[in-house]
C-alpha cells in the first residue's frame, strides 16, 4: 500500500519552525493556465522559495474562492482539467522538488470520485494531504478514516467566527496543520491581514498546541507576509500567485519568472525576524 507524504509535511513545518520563521505555502490551481504550465509554476515557487505547495483542484461553483482563483478555474475548467491531471501535477511537482504538495478541493469533486479511490491516487502520487474547506468535521469520518490509512494530512478551515469549542473539534480532527483564513469572505488580495488573524491563531492554538496554524485570504507582498509571520507557523498565498500568470496575459516565460520572484520576496517577507 502506497503511504503520502503527512510526514514530510510536519517536518517541512517544524524545520521552518527551527529555523525561527513562518513556512511560506503557495496556491495554485491545476490546469491553470495549461496542465504542463501549471507543473512549470508550481516548480517556479518551490524553486523562488515556497517550502510547501497546495494544488487547487478547479471547481465550478468554488464559494471560498474570490475573482481571481475563480478565473484561474475556469481556465482550466475549460481546458479539460480532469482529476488525473491534479494527480499528475502532485506527482510531477513533488518528484522534481522533494517538497511537500497537497490539494484544496471541495468535498463535492471526492465524493463522486469515491473518497478510497482519491486518497490512494492521491498518495501513490507523493502528495502530502488535502484541504478540506468545506467538509463538516462530523461528516468527515469515512474521509479521515482513509487519509489516516494512506498517510495522507486531512486540514481544515477554520474562520474568526468558529467559536473555542468548535476549534477545538476541528484540531483534534485535523491534521498536518490547520488553515486559519484571515478574515470571513472569499479569498483574495487585501490591504490589511490583521488582528483578526492574530486573534484566531491565538485561539486556535490554545485547543491544540502541537498542531501549526497557518493563515491564508488576503496575504499577497512581502510585508503582509511579515505580519503575519509575526504569529502564525505558517503564510498561505494564492490569489497573488494566480494573479502574476494572469498578468502575464499568455507569455509563459514571463509568468513563470513572476511567480518565482513573488515567492522569493514573500520567502524574504516570512525570515525578516523584527
């Protein structure tokens, strides 16, 4: 039985940790703006200095996803994008760096693929977990159950509403790390990150002390990377990233180059120890 990658994840965490900063988590989507250029992205980060990629596996009707993952999908929605290609791209982007690589999916997409058929696809293919934004911890048995069994990390969402007893539900479900998402509403670029973010870290933490707490939605630059390092195990950025190959309006070479050199400012924004 093939096992993922949960392991390699918690150690990429823990080794930032050491190191005295936040782990830097780039988004993007599979597919996007082609399977083979999606791969090429994903190796783009990891080599500008992400430690940890999360593949979006692109869905019609994404309710976390703000304007600009949503346009991402289409894309790739209409090139074809099939979950064999997610698979592919985990595999391809983990084999060619070593580097932990997991999915954000909705549960829809799972369900109908069957949940033992994904988590085995999924681990064989090195990847390291899924993210799970949408699926209730106490519908998630049948799930954790076979992520458990392939080694593969189950993270859910938590947001500045979840009340203490609920965080504490859903760290002691959870595993690999939980997603803090900075603020309600879609993800996206913002001005401001927050003390919001400070606050539900700080909570989410107090259920679980050993589980790392990363936070995503709205984080795109250096200096709100920083911010955020400041008291989070960990960064998340996608719409950023998805932005910059947009930006590229179709010029591979260009995107590629964009998407590395956000990461490495974002890498530089998650050491500068203040």
């Amino acid at each position: 039985m093939t096992t993922g990658n949960i392991q390699l994840l918690s150690d990429t965490l823990a080794k930032a940790k050491a190191e005295n900063r936040a782990a830097l988590i780039a988004y993007l989507p599979a597919g996007f703006p082609t399977v083979d250029g999606g791969i090429a992205a994903i190796k783009a980060v990891f080599d500008g200095g992400a430690d940890v990629v999360e593949v979006g596996l692109p869905h019609s009707d994404p309710v976390l996803d703000g304007p600009v993952i949503q346009t991402a999908d289409d894309i790739a929605l209409r090139g074809g994008v099939k979950i064999a290609d997610v698979m592919r791209t985990v595999r391809e982007a983990h084999e060619a760096t070593g580097k932990p690589v997991l999915v954000m999916t909705y549960w829809n997409p799972i369900d109908r693929y069957g949940v033992e058929r994904f988590t085995e696809e999924l681990a064989a293919a090195g990847g390291a977990g899924c993210i799970l934004p949408d699926l209730p911890v106490q519908e998630s048995d049948v799930w954790r159950a076979h992520a458990d069994k392939h080694g593969l990390a189950t993270v859910f969402v938590v947001a500045p509403s979840s009340q203490d007893a609920r965080l504490a539900t859903i760290t002691a479900a959870g595993s690999g790390f939980v997603y803090a998402a900075s603020l309600m509403g879609v993800t996206g670029t913002r001005e401001s990150v927050g003390e919001q973010a400070a606050d539900l870290v700080r909570r989410t933490r107090a259920t679980a002390p050993a589980l790392p707490v990363c936070v995503g939605l709205g984080v795109s630059n250096a200096a709100q990377a920083k911010e955020v390092a400041a008291f989070a195990d960990g960064v998340i950025v996608g719409s950023a990233f998805v932005k910059r190959i947009l930006d590229a309006d179709g010029d591979e070479t260009a995107g590629l180059a964009a998407v590395r050199e956000l990461a490495a400012e974002l890498a530089e924004g998650v050491r500068r120890v203040s």
